[in-house]
C-alpha cells in the first residue's frame, strides 16, 4: 500500500496533496516555489498517479494511509497544503491524528459535506475505454460530449498513459474513485484541530461560502481566511506565485 512520491528542497517538512483526479504534478509549480525555503514532499493520493489501488476508501483511510506513510519516511509531523480532495484529506488527518500536522493550509475547500458535482465527469470518463483508443486526440473528441470545457478534458486526459503495446490505460484506478466518490464528499469528523489552520478560498469558486464558517471554526478554532483575487478552484495554477508567498508567510509566522 505504498503512496508515490517526491521530493525536493530543504527546511521543514511541507507536504502537499493534491485534488480529485490529479497528480503530484498538478502542484508542480507550488513545489518549486516553496523548495527554497521547506522540504517538499509532493504525494499521490490513493488510487491517483503511481499510489495503491484500493476498490474502496473513506475520508478516514485516507487520512490513514497518509499517516501510514509518514511513519514509513519518518516523519513525524509536517507541515500540510492540500487542494479539493487533498483539502479534505489533510483536514481529517489533522482532526483524526493532530499531533502529525504542525500547520495546516486548506486551498479552496471546507469540511463540510458537498453535494454530487462531479456526474459528468464520470459519465465521461467510464464512457470511454482506453484499451480501444487509439490517440489523446479521439479521447479529447470523446470525452467532448460530457466535459466540454477543453481545460478540464486536458486535465482529466493526463491520467492516460501509453501501455508497451501502444494502447492506453489509466494511471488512476477510475472504479476505485468512482465507488468511492460518495464517501469523499461527506462532511469530515467532529473534531478539533488547535493548530494554525488557514483557509484560501478562490474568489470566483463556491466550495468556501460564507454559510460553511460555522463547520470550519467548530473543528478550527484559530483558523485564518483569506481570498486569492479572480481566481477559479485551481487556484494554485491560476496564481502560484502569490499562492506560494501567502502559504509560506503563514508558515513563517
């Protein structure tokens, strides 16, 4: 049940988890920014990029896993950045196990349970099978009918990888996200995290609503908020230079 991962840099530990359907690659850009000043360590989650596969996983496994994995690299604690689902993953590490978490940085997400979002996004993916592919390009017009914002379908398309007979495959293990889907949108557990916590919220997304302050100082007491100006969800893409400066101020403080 190992987790894939890099690393890179020098200081304190800082661990960065990704989004739903992503990479450590996608926080590529917020790993070199924050290298000179922390030790970097870039993860995939469970059932994403080169990790485990498990047919089912909750919040909680998660959590365990990424836990499960410090201990193997001997960490301690660090310090945590995640994004979307990576938000929530850290955020219930850091309720269920606080002593692993020294500052926790949640990008665009809350601890609260979402509503479906992602129907046709599966709908398109499941639709396609990657053994009969024959490019990147008949994938892209595919998967078209279901996703047609042309971003998220390159997003999403770099999860295909090239097998040795010249077929594709996916790296992530679809079915196991896609059972498992209900349980990551759940609200995280009733527990208190004291530590540091900062909250960014992208001010053109609706995962972090006024509404949700409740759920978040209820298990973060001394959590901080702040916005990053006409950005969408991928924030860290959008703007990962003021990204990198507002995680690492905070981190420094």
């Amino acid at each position: 049940m190992a987790l894939s991962h890099s690393v890179r840099g020098d200081g304190a530990p800082l661990i960065l988890l990704h989004g739903l359907f992503g990479t450590r690659e996608n926080l590529g850009m917020l790993a070199r920014q924050l290298a000179d000043d922390f030790t970097v360590y870039s993860v995939d989650l469970p059932n994403h990029g080169n990790s485990f596969h498990a047919d089912k996983m909750n919040l909680g496994q998660m959590a365990d896993a990424i836990q499960h994995w410090m201990d193997a690299v001997a960490l301690s604690s660090a310090h945590f950045f995640g994004h979307s689902l990576g938000g929530k993953v850290a955020m219930e590490l850091a309720l269920k196990s606080p002593h692993c978490v020294d500052k926790l940085v949640v990008a665009d997400m809350a601890p609260v349970e979402y509503a479906p979002r992602h129907d046709a996004i599966f709908a398109g993916l499941l639709s396609l099978d990657p053994a009969t592919l024959t490019s990147r390009a008949q994938a892209n017009a595919l998967l078209e009918k279901h996703v047609p914002e042309p971003g998220v379908r390159s997003f999403l398309l770099k999860n295909l990888r090239k097998t040795d007979s010249a077929n594709f495959r996916w790296q992530m293990h679809l079915a196991g996200i896609h059972a498992s889907y209900p349980a990551l949108i759940k609200q995280n557990r009733q527990a208190r995290f004291a530590g540091p916590t900062l909250f960014l919220k992208a001010e053109h997304s609706d995962y972090i609503v006024a509404d949700y302050r409740g759920d978040i100082s209820s298990r973060f007491p001394h959590a901080e908020f702040k916005q990053v100006g006409n950005t969408g969800h991928w924030l860290h893409a959008e703007k990962p230079e003021l990204v990198a400066k507002l995680v690492a101020r905070f981190l420094f403080n």
